[in-house]
C-alpha cells in the first residue's frame, strides 16, 4: 500500500521548463514514476521532452488537473514564487478534487510566506504539503516506483521500513542502512529542514501506523524546535510498530543555524540531548551514529518478532 | 541577520513605536556632542553589540585583558560620566553570557535621553514553528532575563498567536495590555504600540523583534528602551535596505566569505575539518567524530550538485584553518556526483599542498567514478565506505580519539 503516493500516482511538476524542473523530472521520469506534465505560466500550450516522452505544459493548476487528473504536484519554484505555487495547487486540488498531494522541494523561502501558504493549506481539507526545503517522498516500486523529489532513486529497493526525516542526504544514508540489512522501503519522506513546514514527523507516523506494508519507521531528526518532542509523546501513545530514532546535531554550538533555517539552537531549546531524551523515555530504539540504523533496526525487528 | 539596537529604534521610530531621543555615536567626542544636543540630564550610554545580556556585561582592554568596567549599559548622571563610560566602552572587549568568553570589541555606542519609569515590562514577537504563526510574548517582568521567568514564573508570562488570515486583532491587543494590568492611557498606548509593532515585524521580514525592558512611564507613556531586531535572511531578495544595515564586524569573516559562494559554513573549535553535502549529514559527520573521540573544526554543506570551483572553494576554507589537523570529506551523492567532489579535491590539494592527513568517503551517485580519481591520483589519502570507518580513521590518523 505505502503511504500518501502510490507507484502508478499521476504528477505534475510546477515550473517544468525551468532547469531544476527539467533536470529532475528526467530524473523522476526515468526512475518509473507517472508524471503527467507540468505548469509553467505563460508557457501553456506546449510540449516539453524529458527522457526521450512527451509532456504537455500548461499556464495554470486548474487548467493542468482537469486536463490530466494529477494527484500530485512537485514544486520546484525558485524561492520568490514557491509560497504563491503551493496556494495555487492547493487551491486547484482543493476546488477540483478535494484531495491532492503537494511536494515542495525548493530551498530558501521567507519564514512569513511559509506562515501564510501553511495556514492556506490546513484551511483546506484533504490538502497535503510535504517540504519544504526537502528531498521529496518516494514509493519505491515492483518497476521503479513513484519518486517524487531530488532523491537519488537507484538507493530505493521496494520494502517494509518507512522513512521520515528532516534533512535529504540523511534520508539517503538510512535508506542504505535498511539496504544493509536486507530491508528495503514502504514510502521515504523528506519533511525539510524549515521552522515552518507542511507535513510533519506525527502525521508520517500515524501514516504508517495504519499501512500495512509499513512494520517498522526509521525516524531522523535535528537540532531546532520540539517536533522531535512531540512526535516522541505521540509515539508513546499511538505506535505499535517499532521506531528507529536519531538526531543531527549532538555538537551543534547554540545560536548558530546549521545549514537549513530551521537546525538553531535558540534560548537554550531544541538541543539534541533533549531529543534524545525523549526518544529514549517513548521507548524509541535509538542509533547515536548514522551508521548504526541498520543494526539497530535488525535488533528492532528481531525483538518485534518480524525478523 | 542581526541589527544593532539603534538601528532597531531606528526602525520603531518611523513604524510608529515610540522610544527615546537617541544618538549613534563612535568617538567619545560624538558622545559628548550627543550629550549636549539631546539636553536631558540623565542619559543611558549603551555599548551596540549583536549579543544579549550587555547591561550585565563586562569591558576588558583588548591588550592587556584587564577588567575596565563593570556593565555595558550604564546610567550617566553628567557630561564628565557620558565622557567616562564612552571612553570605557568603545575600542574595548564587551563580555558578556551571550557573546563567550572572548568577548565582542564594541565600535559603536547609542546614547539615548533618560525617562521616568514606573514599570518595566518584557515584550517579543517570533515565529512559533509548532503553532506555525506569529507568537507575541508579554510579561510584567521586565528587565530580567526571560527564559528564568519562563523557568520559575510561567503564568507571568502571556502569549497571543495571530492568524495569518486575519491579522492581529484588536480584541488581541487589548487582551494582551490588560493581563499585563495596563489601563486608560497607557492601554490605549500599548495597544497602538502593538499593532505598529506587528506591522513592523511582517513588512520587515522578522524573525525576532525583543523588546526587554518596555516601559510605562511616569505619565502613562508606553516606551521601547531596547530594540532586538533579527531579519528571516530567506526575504533577503526583497530587503536591499538590509545590506546598509549588515555590520560585517560582527560576522565571522570565513563564513561570510563561505556565503557569498553558497556554501554554509560555521566554524568550530575543533581540529578536524568537515567537507559534507547535505546540513544533515553535515552536522551528523562532527556528532561521530566526537563519538569517535574526535573534536570537528567546522560545520560545511556544499549543498546539491555544487560543481568544482565550489567544491574547490570549500577545501581551501577547510584548509586555511590553522587549527586544522585532519580531514574529513564525507558525501552521500543525491543531486552530488562523487567524482566531481574526487577531481575539486584533488585540484585543491595540488594547488594548496596538503599537509593534513586526509579521509574519503563517496557513497551513491558516481562513487566508484570518484573513488577511481582518487585511487589512480598521488592523493595521499584513505577511502574509506561508511561515515563511522570515516571518523575512525580521521581521529586515529591525528593521534586522537579513545
């Protein structure tokens, strides 16, 4: 099943003629998944080539979702704009379908854009916003899958773990310690390192939770805010399948952003001890290094029984 | 970014907050004149540093690291004391809890007219990233240091959310006056205060605006005496005004050097350098070569698909740090091919000598192209296959570790 994309999902890439929207939609077309076309404003009408197939290009969501019936949207919009393209896909899936998937890869949007596109989003049922500043979500497949996003896709193997994350290459790097194990994945989400974002750590849980290809969650987290907090408490509560935690930032120096917007230290808040801590106490099956998931997800899996 | 407190006052000043006459001042001469023009008795001489906690601060003498003054705000009673803590201040080291121990040299004062007081309160607006909206902190314990209210006084402290829909409301505001216990004109103050700040906080592209203390004064006035103003430097494309605002004497020159080029960089104390693709990952590489034993120089993400120069750019910057004993270069390939990171690193090393024991991981897209520059290169270095081999083998080849 996976969650929220499945392998044969129909997306649209917003901003598709630019070189990001290109390169990537290549990308995500040769790794399998059903892209449909994509948006670019004043450039409708044509057709745009990506890995030797065709694709139309329209001026606007609307237009683009009742032409095609997409369920989901990639952004890759540079940052002045992002925060307008996510409204609008989210009102057109709002208005057209009432459901719809939004990916939001692009890096760099001000902090009171995202306030506003998010508050637009939750106003609006059924609307999903994952990112942004992310790598995507993908569904890995029996043929390629549905990829959705910057990540590489040839780490993917179709599998059992889900993955959550806040940061892209880290996802990459526990994708290749399920590998390690023999495991491979339900659905990888990016959630991205911004303070303001769509989707986050609990939704992707309570996801799983109810997937029944899912039996386990790797869950990464950093430095910054207390989403890892949060999604520890709920766990306790709510996760009957076993997680795997760990968080970036255990030498991060207070007061100082590391790298994504979000990863800061502020008033003494979001330190990776703290997570850790509550990952501990919600019963959270903790790696202190990246590369120990592999192995502390076997001992996860061995004690659940599913090994 | 962060501003200075009058650049900050500046700000409040044409959005309609009210505060002190004040002069920016960068000589003792500047101060006296401000002294004169402002024509109050009292006047506050407040060192300007992007740090907290100045007022109970300390000023040493750069050369001799001898204790100047006690306070880095300080209270003058006549033109003879503007004159002393003027001259006490700038040119000096400013230490104080935010800034560590070495302290920040202060090259400019503010010198602002003095007011009557009768309360003092605590005032901030931020993004709150779990509610995902503006939260506005009030409290009336003003002056004091707000994480030990929030620690031993909570309920002093209260807190509004404004939906980005509809704006701060004004029922908002007058809640927000009355549970600090404003009334009559100072209410009626504080809720125009509160709106021109919300305002200002919006259009400016705040992360931060603190204000601790705002006053009441004796005549029912509300008053900002301190301005803390941090910009979200993602909105940076529409604030060109910001570049006249930014004091580079307050940045770590490597990091604004790394900037310009895209990379993000934040140095550290440690003796092994990091070269990461990804924030994530970065931050995860120094977390193991502590658990290695190791203590990492900096924080570096070369970010997505960075080509040579860039890649070249971060190995110099690596390189240029003394303390720098050993090398770390650890990619997980997404966007990043591994063989250009290979053939940026090797262009470095010929052109900067390597003196430093170096280790290599490529992982994903392209790394047996990029092992292979590096194993058929003179590259006196050792690939490793995993972040922890890694680690291991910078923090052993340095003599450190466990």
């Amino acid at each position: 099943m996976a969650i929220w994309v499945q392998e044969d999902s129909k997306l649209l890439i917003q901003g598709i003629t630019g070189s990001q929207g290109r390169f990537h939609g290549e990308k995500m077309v040769e790794y399998g998944t059903n892209l449909v076309g994509g948006v670019t404003p004043g450039k409708g009408g044509r057709n745009i080539e990506l890995a030797g197939n065709e694709f139309p290009v329209f001026n606007t969501m609307m237009e683009a979702i009742n032409q095609t019936d997409a369920d989901a949207s990639v952004i890759y919009v540079p940052p002045p704009f992002a925060a307008a393209a996510i409204m609008e896909a989210t009102d057109a899936f709002h208005q057209i379908k009432g459901e719809g998937v939004i990916v939001c890869i692009t890096e760099g949007i001000p902090t009171l854009d995202m306030v506003k596109a998010v508050a637009y989003v939750n106003e609006r049922e059924g609307i999903r916003l994952i990112g942004p500043n992310c790598p995507g979500i993908i569904t890995p497949g029996d043929n390629g899958g549905c990829k959705i996003g910057i990540m590489p896709g040839h780490i993917h193997a179709k599998g059992r773990i889900g993955i959550v994350s806040k940061s892209g290459t880290l996802t990459y790097e526990a994708v290749a310690q399920t590998m390690s194990i023999g495991e491979g994945q339900s659905t990888c989400i990016g959630i991205g390192g911004d303070p303001v974002n769509g989707t986050g750590f609990i939704d992707c849980l309570s996801a799983f939770e109810t997937d029944p290809q899912t039996v386990a969650v790797v869950m990464i987290g950093e430095i910054g805010g207390t989403a890892e907090e949060d999604a520890s408490e709920w766990a306790a509560d709510n996760m009957s399948k076993p997680i795997v935690g760990f968080v970036a930032g255990s030498t991060a120096p207070p007061g100082k952003r590391m790298g994504h917007a979000g990863a800061i230290i502020s008033g003494g808040k979001g330190t990776a001890v703290e997570k850790f801590a509550a990952f501990e106490a919600a019963g959270i099956h903790i790696a202190r290094d990246p590369s120990e998931i592999g192995a502390v997800l076997k001992v996860a899996l061995e004690e659940s029984g599913l090994l | 970014m962060n501003i200075h407190e009058y650049q900050g006052k500046e700000l409040f000043r044409s959005a309609g907050v009210k505060v002190q006459e004040g002069v920016h001042c960068k000589s003792v001469e500047e101060a006296l004149a401000a002294y004169d023009s402002l024509g109050s008795k009292v006047v506050a001489v407040k060192s300007q540093i992007h740090a907290g906690g100045r007022g109970k601060g300390n000023l040493y003498c750069p050369n001799s690291g001898d204790l100047l003054m006690e306070g880095g705000v300080k209270i003058a009673f006549s033109r003879d004391e503007v004159e002393t803590y003027s001259e006490n201040i700038l040119g000096h080291i400013l230490v104080t809890k935010q800034t560590g121990p070495a302290g920040k040299l202060v090259s400019n004062i503010y010198v602002e007219a003095g007011c009557e007081i009768a309360h003092e309160y605590y005032l901030a607006l931020l993004v709150d990233r779990e509610e995902k909206q503006v939260l506005i902190m009030a409290s009336t314990e003003g002056g004091m240091d707000i994480e030990e209210v929030a620690e031993e006084t909570p309920e002093a402290i209260h807190k509004i959310w404004v939906n980005p829909s509809t704006g701060l409301l004004d029922s908002q505001k007058e809640d927000l006056g009355i549970s600090l216990d404003l009334s009559g004109a100072a209410l009626e103050d504080f809720v125009d205060m509160i709106g021109c700040l919300y305002d200002l906080f919006v259009s400016n592209d705040c992360s931060m605006v603190e204000i601790n203390p705002l006053v009441r004064t004796k005549s029912d006035e509300i008053v900002a005496l301190d301005a803390k103003v941090g910009f979200d430097e993602n909105a940076s494309f529409r604030h060109k005004e910001w570049e006249d605002l930014r004091d580079y004497s307050e940045e770590e020159p490597t990091e604004t050097r790394a900037n310009e080029v895209g990379l993000s960089y934040v140095k550290l104390d440690g003796d092994i350098g990091c070269l990461v693709n990804g924030a994530g990952l970065a931050m995860a590489t120094m977390d193991v070569i502590k658990l290695y034993g190791g203590e990492p120089a900096n924080f570096l993400d070369i970010g997505g698909g960075a080509d040579e120069a860039k890649v070249q750019e971060a190995f110099e910057i690596i390189l240029e740090d003394p303390n720098v004993k050993g090398i770390l270069v650890n990619i997980f390939g997404g966007i990043q091919r591994c063989d250009i990171v290979a053939k940026a690193v090797l262009a470095a090393s010929e052109k900067m000598g390597l003196q430093v024991p170096l280790v290599i991981r490529l992982s994903g897209t392209m790394f047996e192209e990029g092992r292979a520059i590096i194993d058929s290169s003179d590259l006196d270095c050792t690939s490793v296959d995993t972040l922890a081999e890694g680690a291991e083998a910078i923090v052993g080849l340095i003599g450190g570790g466990k």
